[in-house]
C-alpha cells in the first residue's frame, strides 16, 4: 500500500482519479501545459496522465502522489517514484511539477526530502535517479542543489509530445551519499521560504 508522506510544509498522498479537478487549477497557475521542456497535464490529457501514473502503481513500479500545502490543504503539484526496481533497490523521482506559486520556496525541497527519506530508509535503496531534459538548465540546477551526482546525457531518451527527439541528463544519489545529502537537505529547510 501507497503511504501518505507528511511534512512540516507539505504532505504527499497518494494520487487519486479524484484529484484531476485540483491538479488541473495547480497546473493553470502558470498555464504550466504550455511547457516544452517538461510534461504536465492540461485539460485534455488529465486523464490519460491519471491513468498512466495508476497504471504504474498497480503494476508495483510506480508511486504517485499529489503534492498538497499543509497550510491551506491545496494541491499545489505532482510528483512520483516510477522505474521501481525493488530487486536492485532502485528507483526514480520524476515527473515533478509545481504550480507557479508553489516554485522557488520550501515545497520542492520539502517534497524531494521527504521522497528521499522514504527511498534510503524506508524501502533500503542503494540508488536513486533522477533525469530531466537536457535543455532545462533550471531543473538540472534544482537536481545538483538536492546533493546529487550528474551521471551523464542519455541521447534521444524520449520523444516530447511536440516530436522533439529529446536527450536527458541523468542524476543519482546512492546509499552512501545519502547521510550527507540528508544533513544539507535539512540545513536548508530551516532557511527556505514558505510559500505564501
């Protein structure tokens, strides 16, 4: 079963069909399905991102979850574990996004961590990856800031909804770095901004 993820800031539950109404006003903060360097869902893909992401819980590879304030009880984003690998202890955190309003504050950091946590401690991964696109310097700067290590550029990795051939730049934390990663993580916590 799916767990509920709480912090100070944020509590991450687990994607439901219900949420589509308040992932969608998370997501028009911003017009954020007007991106083309990452995927999130708009009015006429909700649903197929909604299957898509349950489809991968009950296949036992993925976990999504809605990313809700605490504060006002909003959904303000989605992210998700997915390429679940339990015999090799290793997964991915991605398909991450944020309302405009929830971006640059406490939310991220917070959610990553909390993410992280149940990845190292809870389920005993040795690894944990993370890819984004390439050309998404802000993203690829937010994935260093958490603490991990750039592996590389994986070429053509995806095609985009726009038929872009898109290469991807690939990050991991492993087991050993975690306690590290762990004590920066929560320095920075202390320091963040809450969203307003």
């Amino acid at each position: 079963m799916q767990p509920t993820l709480t912090g100070n800031t944020v509590e991450l539950r687990p994607l439901e069909r219900a949420h589509a109404k308040a992932l969608l006003a998370a997501a028009a903060d911003g017009q954020l399905w007007n991106l083309k360097l990452t995927v999130v869902p708009g009015p006429n893909t909700i649903d197929s991102y909604i299957d898509t992401a349950l489809a991968g819980r009950d296949a036992a590879t993925g976990m999504p979850f809605v990313i809700v304030r605490r504060d006002t009880g909003a959904i303000v984003g989605s992210t998700r574990f997915w390429k679940i690998d339990r015999a090799n202890r290793k997964l991915e955190i991605g398909h991450t996004w944020l309302a405009e309003s929830a971006q640059r504050s406490a939310v991220n950091t917070e959610a990553k961590y909390l993410l992280l946590c149940h990845a190292f401690e809870t389920m005993q991964c040795v690894r944990v990856q993370f890819t984004t696109d390439e050309l998404n310097e802000r993203s690829r700067a937010a994935i260093l800031r958490l603490g991990a290590q750039q592996e590389g550029v994986v070429r053509h990795e995806r095609i985009m909804p726009d038929g872009r051939k898109r290469n991807s730049v690939r990050f991991s934390i492993i087991d050993d770095e975690w306690a590290r990663v762990k004590a920066t993580l929560e320095a920075r916590l202390k320091t963040t901004p809450r969203p307003r």
